[in-house]
C-alpha cells in the first residue's frame, strides 16, 4: 500500500469549495445539440482525415508485438436497434469545434425579421460532484482525472449511440461519466470497489445530479473488483450485465499488478456479455525518464498494451480490435485537454 499522496492537476481548473479533505465541485459542460445546429454546414475533410492517422498507437503496438490487429481510427458501423448508422459513424468524423473560440461555432450570419442579428446562445449545464482532493494511492478513485472529462465529452458528442442503451462503468470513481452517460442511456451500472465510501460517494452524487438524467434511465450502484473472476461475481449481478451494450471506463491504468487484473475483467466481459458492442477507455499517458530506455516513456500505458496483446493473440489469432479513436470532437467540459489523453475503443475482430 502506498504511504504517499496523489493529487490531480485537474482541481487547478474547477470551481469547487471545500472541507480539509472534501470538496464538491461544479464542473460545466455544454449541451451538444446546440453545436451541433450551429454547425450544420460541418463536414468531414481531407485535414480532417489526416489529423486522425498517424497516431501513435500503431506505431506503440508494432514496437512490442508483431501482428496486432490495431486500426488507426473508428470507423466501422455497430449495428443496434436504438442507433442511426450512418449519423453514428459521421459523429466521429466532425471537423474539430473548438470552444475556445466561440465565433467559430456559427456556420452562417443569421438575422430576424427586423435585421437584427440573431446571436445564438450556448446552453450550459452544470454537474456537482463530492470528490477528494489528494488521496493515497490505493484510493485515487476518490479523485477526478482529465480520462472521466475526456469520455464524458465522448458521449455527450455522440448522443445518438448512448440514447436508450445499456452501460457498464467500470471504476467509475465518484462517478462523473456514469451521471454524463445516464443523460441518454436507458441503463447504467456503476461499479468500482467499496473503500473509503466509494460506493456510497457514487450514490450520493448520482442524487446530486438526479435532474440531469434522462427520466427513463435506471442507475445503479454495485462492488466490482477486477481482482475477482467473472465466475464470483453475484447472481444478481451477472444476470443485470447481460444487457450490457457499452462499458466505460477511465484512468483505472496506473498499476501493473491492477492492469493486469483490468485486462483479465475485460477478456472475461467481452467473452460472457452477448450484447456488448464495444468497450471504451479513456487514459492519460504519464511519461518518465528511463535509463533502460534512454527516452520518455509512458510505462503504464505500453504495459498495458502488452498485457491485452498477449491475451488477444493467446490462440495465434487476434479476436478482438484495439482502436485508436479520433480525438477530433468536441470538449464540452471545461478541463485542459491535453495532447497526451488517448481513448481506445475494444471491440470482436468480426465487428
């Protein structure tokens, strides 16, 4: 167990008050549907493209292991009831929206009757999140990291893939990206393991943010240790995670030995889940200097690599795809979204 404390940077950017150990945070986000209308005339480029090839990923892969089966992009369709295809797939490919710059938002002047200008208005929402602000290692869950920002901004910029379905987190922290996807989903299931109040921590926020959820939603909160097999986990559990169609999770890479048991959980949940159509992960690389390597590298991240590769390719076939998904939409939170933030998507080779 670790004796030293963790702090994320990313509490240097949000608005929060707090006690000596607590804080509530008010993290602001922008509703999407609003960008989206102000940028009807937005369509996929050729800069558009390039920005999404040459990603480091591929090149990661090819210097640990030999034959990986690695897109550079997500592009292929997912089939599901709830889900317009072709929007689906053009929700990864936006020309990048930049907030930052909010006269770039309108695709055209726009006036009223009287020749006024109309100026379009941004609708803002608001999340209220219980956190720590420094915890020991074992208990970084307690913490917000830039991966739950990175995905919420995922889901909001793709709403019509998440509406009406079901969602597992795993990790879910204190529980930002599961409030972010119960705005559109039908179901989500939270998940992380019960210490230091975790649990209860999720359930409070959830409370918190009841408002913004979609009314038809169904939240829950349960214990999920990726140390334990599939094959221990409660009746009641299994049977709720069959209807599974999406699982989420972030920042959970900064330990080898919980990397590892990560990976096992996802092998055993791509192979028991009927329905779940991808998986997706959202991390920070953190880079250090080795002598070994004589360079910068992100040890967490490429050991992770190592260990899903050795798990895909344990027949001599590669069952599963590892994607590096486009960084190219939009950030909606107000967070520092910077360059070394990746989102992988896992999903069956078939698909």
């Amino acid at each position: 167990m670790s004796t030293f404390e963790v702090t994320s940077e990313l509490y240097s950017e949000a608005e929060f008050c707090s006690t000596d150990s607590d804080a509530v945070s008010k993290f602001t986000f922008t509703y999407p549907n609003q960008t989206k209308q102000l940028s009807t005339t937005t369509t996929r480029t050729a800069e558009a493209d390039k920005s999404c090839n040459g990603t480091l990923i591929e090149r990661d892969m090819r210097e640990q292991t030999n034959g990986s089966d690695i897109d550079e992009s997500e592009s292929e369709s997912e089939s599901g009831d709830d889900v317009d295809i072709e929007a689906e797939l053009n929700d990864d490919c936006y020309v990048p929206v930049s907030f930052d710059q909010p006269g770039k938002l309108q695709s055209s002047i726009e006036v009223d009757k009287d020749g006024d200008l109309l100026v379009a208005r941004l609708r803002k929402g608001v999340i209220e999140i219980e956190h720590r602000k420094s915890t020991l290692l074992n208990m970084v869950g307690l913490q917000i990291w830039r991966g739950a920002l990175l995905l919420a901004d995922y889901i909001l910029h793709n709403e019509r893939k998440f509406r009406n379905s079901h969602i597992l987190e795993l990790g879910s922290g204190v529980g930002l990206t599961s409030i972010v996807a119960s705005m559109y989903a039908r179901e989500v299931i939270c998940t992380d393991i019960d210490i230091g109040g975790l649990l209860g921590l999720i359930r409070d926020n959830i409370q918190r943010n009841v408002h913004l959820s979609n009314p038809t939603c169904r939240m829950s909160v349960s214990e999920l240790d990726f140390k334990v097999s599939y094959q221990d986990y409660p009746q009641t559990l299994k049977s709720q995670l069959q209807s599974v169609q999406y699982v989420l999770a972030a920042d959970v890479i900064y330990d080898d030995d919980i990397t590892e048991a990560f990976v096992r959980t996802l092998v055993s949940l791509l192979l028991e889940l009927p329905k779940l159509k991808a998986i997706y992960i959202a991390l920070e690389k953190r880079y250090v200097f080795t002598l070994e390597d004589m360079d910068s590298v992100a040890p967490c991240y490429d050991y992770f690599l190592r260990c899903f590769q050795k798990r895909n390719n344990r027949f001599g076939i590669n069952r599963w795809k590892l994607i590096n998904v486009c960084m190219n939409f939009p950030r909606y939170f107000d967070y520092d979204k910077v360059k070394d933030l990746v989102l992988l998507k896992i999903c069956h080779a078939s698909k």
